[in-house]
C-alpha cells in the first residue's frame, strides 16, 4: 500500500517528537504525569491515515525504550504504553477521520479508551508480579490525570490549527 509523502513525512516528525518530549519533559522534572508521548502520538491519530498512524503508535514507545530506557520494558510499561499508543492513534482515525465525529468527543472516547487499557494492563500486570492490583490501578490513573487536562486543552486547537496549515501545502504523492 502507498502512502502519501505528506502523512510519511509528519508520521517521521511526530516519532520523532514522541521520542523528544518525553526526554525534554523528564529534564525538567515534569515526568510521566504530563504524558509528554501522548500529544504527537494522539496528533498522528487526527492527521494521518490509519497505517502511518498506527505505527508511530506502536513504535514511539518501544523506540523510546530501546534508545532511552523509558518508558521501561520491566515492569513492562514500554508494552502497555505499545497498547496505548495504537488506541490514541486507531481511534481518532475511525472517529474523527472515517466518521466525522467532532474532534472533543473523538478525543474524549479515546481518553476513556486509552485509561481502560492501562487499567486492565496494570491490573493483569499487578497480578503476575504478585502486585495490589487496586492500589496500583488506581495509582496510575490518578498519575496522568495533570496530563489528561492539558491534553484536552492542548490537542483539539493544535489539530485545527495544523489541518489548517496542511491544507495550504499541495497534496505530495
């Protein structure tokens, strides 16, 4: 399957960011609470065509971990977050692209989506490591909730504004 050069071209741009947030937000001390590998991971889902999303999903976290040892692979949440990744870019694909659903609830649907694979994911992964299961769900719920906020403040103009500046460039093939 061809994709168009536009969609592989900010694909690579917004790997490369999910890979570069999640360092320049650690350095300063803000951490995974901010969920700095969300927003060009979700961004990929709204702006690019399902495959080419899909795999900056998939791939920002495991590359992440592999160069950087974030997010790590034991406990295993560099694959929970490989989880996450394909929710936050497959969903707003399906929604927002395919059915033209407005961008909020498109984004609130994956939030919802996004929170119950990690709280099933902690929850499984408590259970092998003979972890509290509860306490820890729960935990890491709450830990991306500053996240999450800034997310919904964040995302919807940011897509707009870049639809916006994509539609000036002629379609490249």
């Amino acid at each position: 399957m061809k994709h168009s050069s536009r969609d592989l071209l900010l694909g690579a741009m917004l790997l490369a960011l999910a890979l570069l947030f999640p360092i320049l937000f650690h350095a300063v001390g803000l951490g995974s609470s901010f969920l700095p590998m969300f927003y060009p991971i979700l961004l990929a889902g709204f702006l690019i065509d399902l495959p080419v999303a899909l795999t900056v999903g998939f791939f920002a976290p495991l590359l992440s971990a592999f160069f950087t040892g974030m997010p790590p692979f034991f406990p295993p949440i560099a694959f929970i977050m490989m989880a996450e990744g394909l929710a936050l870019t497959g969903l707003p694909v399906l929604l927002y692209q395919k059915r033209r659903m407005k961008i909020l609830p498109s984004l609130f649907i994956t939030i919802v989506a996004d929170r119950i694979i990690l709280l099933g994911a902690v929850i499984v992964s408590a259970r092998w490591l003979s972890l509290p299961e509860g306490v820890l769900g729960l935990a890491s719920l709450v830990r991306g909730l500053p996240g999450i906020v800034l997310i919904i403040f964040f995302v919807p103009p940011l897509v707009k504004k870049m639809e916006e500046k994509l539609r000036s460039f002629p379609q490249m093939r």
